[in-house]
C-alpha cells in the first residue's frame, strides 16, 4: 500500500504565503504600510513537517456574533492548522466551530493583514501612509498628548471608544478601563452601533435587557417564529436545536426581508418589509383581541393589562402609591395585587377624585385595531392570506416561541420592534411559559444560586478598582456630535472598526474625524479606521493572549497559541505601558497572565475545584452550579419593571404618544417624497462568512462569497436593466458605493441588500456605509439614546 | 462492495448552505490555491444561492458535494498510473508521487471530485478523513457542520447507524445511473 501524502505536501510553508500573497492582492496595504520588510524575511517562516507533533490549545472565539464557542486549536511548529470545536463539558450536544471561527485563525497568522509594529502616520488621514517606530516611541508620544490634553482641556476631552470586536474580559474592558483611570470620557457603544433598540425595547417591557428561551426549550413548541433572526448564520451554535425542534413537528416560520439561510430549513418564509415589524405584531395582536384568542387570565395576572390609566394625563392611577385596577366582584377600585379580586381589562371607570380611568388593555387593544388584517398586509408588503394565517397559527399553535433578531430594530424608533413582539407573545400568553417566550438572544444565566453564598464569583475587585478619577461615560450616539463641538482633542479607538461599522462614513470621514487632533487606533488588523489614525498600535487577537471569557456555566481561557506576530501586544498590555508613563502603573502593574490568575482566585464554592493547570490544558472551567438542562426566562412571571409586571403599557412615554407599542413609518419612507427620488430600501444583513468586518475575504471563504453583491428583486432589476453580475451604482444624497448586482427572488420588490462588513478595499468602489445615516431620535434619546437606523435607508441603483 | 466501506449520509433538509464543510475541509488540510474538496450547490439552480421558483414562494435548498467513494470508482479504472487506488476501507486516495496530473480521473468522474492540485500539477482528493477516522474522529465536514446535517459510518456493516439511517429515511446516492456505486447517501 502507498502512503499517502496529502498532509505533508500542503504543509508546504512556500504554498501557503503564496496563498497568502495571492489573497493580498485586493486589500490596499502597501510596503509603506510596514509590509516589506515582514515579507522580506523578518517573521519566523512558517515551515511545518509532517514530523512536528500536534498540540492542542483551546480558545473562546470572542468575536460579537452570539456564540461565544470553545475551540480547539491544532498547533503544529508554533502555528494554528486546523480548528476543530472544543468541548462543553456537561453539553455533549453543543461543540460548535464555524467557518469565520476557522478562517480567522488563519487570518491571524497572516502577516500580510496584521498590523505589526506601532506605526506613526507620515502621510495625509486616509493615505496610508505610515513608519515604524518603537514601543516607547509610542507609549511617550501617547502619554505626550494625554497630558497635553489634560492640562489645555481637561481630562475628559480624551476620549476611550470601544465597540465589541474582541469580548474577552481584558481586551474589551482594558481602553474603557485606562479611560477611567485617567477620567477620560468613555462610551456607551450599544447605540451607534445598532444593537441597542433591542435592549430598549427589552428594558421596556420585561424590565431587563436581554433574557430568552433556551433553544432546545423550542422542542416543547408547536410554532418557532424567527421573527428578524437568522439563527443559522448569526448564532450558529443554535441552529441544531431550531432543526430538531422542526424535526419534532414544530413549524418554522422565517420573517424576514430576505430569504436568509435559516429559510432553507424553514417551513415557511415570510417576506416582511423593513421597519414594519410593529405593524405585523399589532395586526396578529388585533386578530387574536377581536376573536377572543387572547389570553385574558395570564393578562389579569402578569401583565399591566388591568392597570387603571387616567383619562387625563395617560399616568397610571395611584392609590396611596399603589397601582390601581377595578374590580368587577366589588364593582369598585382597588389597589392592584389585592387579593381575591377579577380586575378588568375593558370599561372606563371614575376614581374617587372624580378623575376618569380605563385598564391600559383598552389602549393597547385600540392601538391594535388600527391594524385589521387588510391594513396590516399592505404595511408589510404581504398577502392578507399570509397574516391571517399567521395570525390564527401563533394563536392557537400552542405554545408558539418567537426568537427575535436584531435585524428588525436597526430602523428609526429602534425600541418598538423587539417592544410590539414582545407584547404580541404576552396577549398570547406565552410568555414564562415553556416552549413560547420572545427571546433576545440565547438562554438565561445557567447557574444556580447557592443559598447563603455571598461572595462574588469571581475576584473582580482590583480590576474594578480605578482610582480617583471621575467615571465618564457617554452615549455613543453623541460621539459626533461631540467631536463637531470640539469635545474630543484626543480619541482612542480600539476592538472597533470605527468607521467601516458606524453610519454615514462619508460624514466621518470628512467632517468628524478631522476635528479630532489626535487618534490612537488599536487593532490586529489594517482596518479602515486605522488608515485614519495617526498612530496605530499592533493588537492581538484572541488566540494570542491570556484572557478569559464567562459563558455561565463556563469560564473559557483564551491563552497565546501562536508566537508573537511582529510586535503587537495585547489591549490590557498597552493600556499598562500607556499607564506608566502618565502615573497610573499603580493602577496597572499586573501582566495579562497575573490579571487573569487573580480573577480566579474565588472563594465562592462553584470554583472549589478549580485548577489553573487543568485549566490551561482543557482551556474550559465548568462551574459546579451549571444547571445543563434547558431554561428560560420569566418563569416565576417576576418582572423588574417599574409596575413589576410585563409592562407594554410605558407612562413616561405618553408625552411621545408612544406609551403603546404601535408601528411608524420610516424616517426615510419609500412612499413618502424622498422615495420619489430615491425608491428602494437598502439593508445591510450579517451575512454567513463574516462576524461585521473581521472576516471578509480570508482566501478560503472566496468560496462561499467573494465580493460584495447587492440583492435586487428580478422586478426591480429588469426595470432598471440590470442582469445579474452587472456593476451597478448604489447611490443617494450622502454617498454611493459600486459593486455587483445579485438579482433573486429571495428578496421583497422594493428592498435591496448589502451585506455588513465589506471594506472599502472589497468594493468596486466606496462602501455601503456611504448611504446609511446618524438621526438622533428625541424619543430613543429620552429612553436611552439612538440605535443607528442602518436599514432605514433609500437608495436609488443603476448600471456603473 | 469490497469487505469494508465507509459511506456518509447527508441530510439535505438540514443544510442552510454555510459551506463551513467545504471551508473546514479547505482550510484544515491547508488546500492549495482555488482547489476545494467538496462544494455545496444550490439545489436546481446555477447560481450559488440564488432560490428556484418566484417570489414570494422561491425554493433555498442545498446539496453538499463530495467525493462518492465508489464500491466501482472510474477514476481508479481509468487512471494510467495507478496513482487513483481504493483501499481497505473502500476509501478512494491519489498516491501523489506517483499521480502525473493527467486528470482522466476529473474527465471521467460523474462527481467532478478529484481535484488539481495546481502546486504540484498532481490530483488531489478528499480522503474521506481517514487520518482522523482511524482515530476514532469525525471527519471535519461532519464534525463542524453546525446542522448535524451528516453521518459517517460503516455503510457495509448493515447493523450500523448510518447503515440504519439510510434504510429509515429512504436515502438515495446521487447519479447512481452511472453504475459506480457511490457510498455517499442524500435525503
């Protein structure tokens, strides 16, 4: 028998930098970048033998999709070959590692994409053009303006800006924290970077931001609604469980402006238009009220429903500070949770003041009676059979779970969407109810409380610790208004790819960013964002550090695989070398190694049996109070609401006429007279291949997508003249971007669609961040601050 | 069927087409240049990802692809050096040194899977994992597909799993018509 030799010929070192050098060809990073001299010889070479041994070391994938998986890293000669999942200790069912998880450790090994060496821009903002300079060249020269700051400004006219590229423990809290040790103004990043009308709407109705239903829970349910949510490229891991869940003859329903994958195991796909997700739920909401298929006792009981509104100024009633509900057995009112009471959900009553009052059920049922099933149709762009429908199988598909996606809440008044579903799960009842709920995100914390136990978990009190300085945090969706009011003198950006993963670039570029004097960027990779910098630091990633990421019940350890790329340094190990030169080392003398040793130093008994060595080895810690059977939440139908209730019913938005969940246009409304000049809706989705922009165009994925495309209805393409593949210029008054046109039926007449994350250097030209736009929204503003509307968008397209 | 033979069952109406197979199999045996080992195609449809039918009731579906290790493989009949071989476990490997990158193999293949390697101008081929299987590992394509869309067992011992599988759910090969036997099974 011959021997195979596959391995060996692949391992190659000569065949993968050919690789490497092939793939460089459409990234613009030039020798003036600090390429040459890499390419010239000064990294180790890459030269694996069949003979080198295989060892393993696990990492937790800390990119923000919502998986958070455990990997287990195939090191041979100092390198990364192969990703393969690592185990969940408890989970057999659960391993997961996708293909951005395995692409990435590639990426990260090439040096031709990594940033290696601190580089000081020479050239113009956006040139490219950069030296190299030394570590303490670096650390002076930051400490230099930091100062300089402080002293002509203050201290929080230095800015730390962070968004989620890297969520393990030290790299992403490392820039807020040196932010507040030096009582810089940090951010928070939720709002510009469009996730944050989920946890508004969220905060709203159950009082809490997130909080969901185990996905294998979905085994218990009759219908799934992925309602926004594409589970199989957005949190892979679940996917498994949304199909045996199907496979157990519960019916998947995908809402949805595209046919996402998820749709190809779906039973039924359910082309909604953007932004009238509200208006779907209301219409399924009036269906049921209007046919009594609401659920009316779980109402009375834990939800707001009865609670008594005054006519007058839409505040709830107050009896001696109580909330109030009128009883049908004593025909009278009295104060909500008195025992033995029927409160009502309909009627209008007079409190003993003379002041009229109705449950704030009537307000939430009239709302809903806008939305008759002809109406809601054609707000949504569907056929009225396709809402009727879907209205009568949530009813009565008992129990029916809704997984919900931040897809439908990156549109104005981002707070509604997840705020109205949530609302439509609670008129049906299903909410704390096993195999229903409307989940953001996946499960709730898996742990059990031990009784008694009042220790923290985990040894956070030094790290917490940051001194004297005042605590500055912001919201991110004022970042450029504060930069145009000349608030920023000193702007430090790190795990964020800024501008490529922010509104309106064009605006960024040439009116923000140039009001900024100084900007330190952080990151592993030649991004956008550092290309405007004026001094880029060489980050690490993941696979490269010691670090830690807590996935109750488990505690991953991200530690170095691989030997150092060029000279990059962790996010905590600058922040430290920054700190000692503006007199914080006090505050900042512990490696990255020691931080993570002493966070584990708990005395709380889940981590009695902790072992730093079996640690190291197994890369996981299993808590000893994992709970590993599925949960959900709201079981016990506790709600840290103000009304301790499920609250659709939101008095303090009265003054908006928004106390009601209820359904508006877009800002930029296709029907309305920009859609005269600019008639389609550009959304742009998180695709299969890539976590927002830390992925795009590894070689091996060229496979599965190898340039941005924008999806065009046959419809819209034939009345524009567009073939598929054809160039087209997706244009409108802020910016334009250039690229291929993909022509399917998969996508709603009317709507277009660019996947997120595509680099300038991907497009033919510009970038789909071109056309999106910063509204500041008084109502979002008021309740938290402004979620990005990155689909609220019209564009026109033609052939380039 | 020669006394032992490996074979997979590929469950279609679990694929969501993420092609993390094709990519982990690409990546993890660091495949040279454009050359992938396995593919996924959009059912009934030439362009990947673009559904079949009109909206709004277009048809997504996808079918995984990948070397068939035929029970009677053409590639192995038709390959002048004897480089295409079929092994113990029914596995049908390139012997690379010997191969000379006449590609008679691709030209006769009714599933395209043989592949250039354009490096070396030999073939190269998926190899059913063996490295990892002997081992008692899954291969990659199976091991990350995150749908649990396939299963890799023992197709010539019927007391198997997937030898029971493929009889509960009615799999059928792909292009059985051109008489070679495939060991790879769709439902």
């Amino acid at each position: 028998m011959k021997k195979l030799t596959t391995s060996k010929t692949f391992k190659d070192a000569k065949i993968t930098r050919r690789t490497f050098l092939k793939g460089v060809g459409a990234i613009t990073v030039t020798g003036s970048l600090g390429m040459a001299g890499v390419l010239g010889g000064n990294t180790r070479q890459v030269k694996a033998t069949e003979d080198a041994p295989i060892k393993y070391i696990h990492s937790c994938c800390t990119v923000n999709c919502t998986s958070r998986c455990h990997l287990k890293g195939h090191v041979q000669d100092g390198r990364i070959v192969a990703v393969t999942p690592g185990l969940l200790p408890g989970r057999d069912d659960y391993p997961n590692a996708c293909l951005r998880a395995m692409s990435y450790a590639q990426r990260l090994q090439d040096p031709t994409q990594r940033v290696l060496y601190p580089m000081k821009r020479v050239g113009e903002r956006g040139e490219g053009k950069y030296e190299q300079i030394t570590w303490d060249e670096a650390f002076d020269l930051i400490a230099a303006k930091l100062t300089e700051t402080k002293e002509k400004y203050g201290s929080h006219a230095a800015s730390f800006f962070t968004m989620s590229g890297n969520l393990a423990k030290l790299a992403w809290e490392s820039t807020t924290r040196l932010g507040a040790t030096f009582g810089g103004t940090t951010y928070s990043t939720e709002g510009l970077m469009g996730d944050h009308g989920a946890s508004m709407g969220m905060n709203l109705v159950f009082g809490q931001a997130r909080g969901g239903h185990d996905t294998r829970d979905y085994m218990n349910s009759k219908l799934i609604l992925l309602w926004g949510r594409n589970v199989a490229d957005t949190h892979t891991s679940e996917l498994r469980y949304i199909i045996k869940a199907r496979e157990n003859g519960a019916k998947v329903v995908m809402i949805d402006p595209r046919q996402c994958s998820n749709a190809a195991v779906a039973d039924q796909w359910i082309p909604i238009r953007p932004q009238t997700d509200p208006a779907l739920a209301l219409g399924m909401m009036n269906y049921m009220i209007s046919r009594d298929l609401h659920d009316v006792a779980w109402l009375k009981a834990n939800s707001c429903a009865p609670l008594l509104v005054r006519n007058d100024d839409g505040q709830y009633l107050r009896l001696n500070g109580s909330y109030a509900v009128w009883d049908e057995k004593s025909k009278s009112i009295v104060p909500a949770g008195t025992a033995g009471v029927d409160p009502a959900l309909s009627g209008e009553y007079v409190a003993a003041d003379g002041v009229k009052c109705h449950p704030s059920f009537v307000d939430l049922a009239k709302e809903a009676s806008k939305y008759t099933i002809a109406v809601t149709a054609e707000i949504c762009g569907l056929e009225e059979e396709v809402v009727e429908q879907l209205a009568y199988e949530y009813a009565t598909m008992k129990p029916a779970g809704i997984r919900m996606g931040q897809g439908m809440q990156r549109v104005y008044n981002s707070f509604a969407p997840f705020r109205t579903v949530a609302t439509l799960a609670a008129v049906a009842g299903y909410i704390g109810v096993s195999g229903g709920g409307a989940s953001h995100m996946g499960g709730t914390s898996s742990i059990n409380p031990i009784p008694g136990v009042t220790v923290p978990d985990f040894n956070f009190a030094e790290w917490s610790n940051t001194g004297d300085a005042p605590f500055i945090e912001k919201k991110s969706s004022q970042l450029y208004n504060m930069i145009e009011n000349d608030e920023v003198k000193f702007l430090w950006i790190a795990v964020s790819n800024f501008i490529n993963q922010s509104p309106d670039a064009n605006r960024v570029i040439q009116d923000i960013l140039p009001k900024v004097p100084f900007i330190v960027n952080v990151d592993p990779f030649w991004t956008w964002t550092a290309k405007y910098a004026d001094l880029v630091l060489p980050g690490k990633t993941h696979w490269e550090v010691w670090d830690l990421l807590v996935r109750s019940p488990w505690v991953m350890l991200d530690q170095p695989a691989i030997e150092t790329m060029g000279e990059s340094k962790s996010d905590c190990e600058i922040c430290s070398g920054v700190a000692k030169r503006i007199e914080l080392g006090h505050l900042w003398d512990k490696t990255d190694e020691e931080w993570i040793r002493t966070f584990m130093t708990s005395e709380h008994p889940a981590f009695a049996a902790f072992d730093w060595d079996k640690w190291v080895q197994e890369g996981i810690f299993t808590r000893s109070d994992g709970i590993f059977d599925p949960v959900y939440a709201f079981k016990d139908q506790k709600y840290k609401t103000l009304t301790g209730k499920f609250e659709f019913y939101t008095e303090k938005l009265k003054q908006f006429g928004q106390e009601v969940p209820s359904y508006t246009r877009m800002l930029e409304d296709p029907q309305g007279d920009l859609g005269k000049k600019f008639p389609l809706v550009c959304i742009n989705y998180h695709d299969r291949l890539n976590v927002h922009s830390q992925h795009m165009l590894y070689p091996a994925l060229r496979i599965v997508s190898s340039e941005p495309e924008v999806q065009i209805n046959t419809v819209d393409a034939e009345a524009r003249g567009i073939a598929h593949g054809d160039k087209v210029k997706v244009f409108n008054d802020r910016g334009y971007c250039i690229l291929k046109a993909f022509i399917t039926e998969g996508i709603a007449p009317g709507i277009t669609a660019i996947a997120n994350g595509w680099t300038p250097e991907q497009y033919i030209e510009g970038n789909h961040q071109n056309l999106t736009h910063l509204t500041i929204n008084p109502v979002e503003e008021f309740i938290s601050q402004t979620n990005s509307a990155f689909y609220d968008v019209l564009v026109e397209i033609e052939k380039a | 069927m020669s006394a032992k033979q490996y074979g997979m069952l590929i469950d279609t109406t679990r694929c969501v087409g993420c092609q993390t197979c094709v990519v982990s199999c690409k990546i993890n045996y660091q495949v040279p240049e454009e050359a992938y080992w396995s593919s996924v195609e959009t059912i009934g449809s030439e362009v990947m990802y673009q559904p079949t039918g009109k909206y709004p009731h277009p048809v997504l579906a996808f079918r995984p692809r990948l070397c068939n290790h035929c029970t009677d493989p053409v590639c192995v009949k038709n390959c002048p050096t004897g480089a295409m071989h079929k092994d113990e476990n029914g596995i049908v490997s390139v012997s690379q040194e010997v191969c000379i990158g006449c590609q008679y193999c691709v030209w006769v293949c009714p599933y395209n899977a043989p592949k250039l390697d354009t490096v070396q101008n030999v073939m190269s081929k998926c190899t059913f994992c063996q490295g990892r299987t002997t081992k008692g590992e899954k291969p990659y394509c199976v091991e990350s597909c995150p749908a649990e869309a396939r299963i890799f067992g023992l197709i010539s011992d019927p007391h198997s799993e997937i030898s029971r599988l493929i009889s509960a759910k009615h799999a059928q090969p792909l292009l059985p018509h051109f008489g070679t036997v495939p060991s790879v099974y769709y439902v």
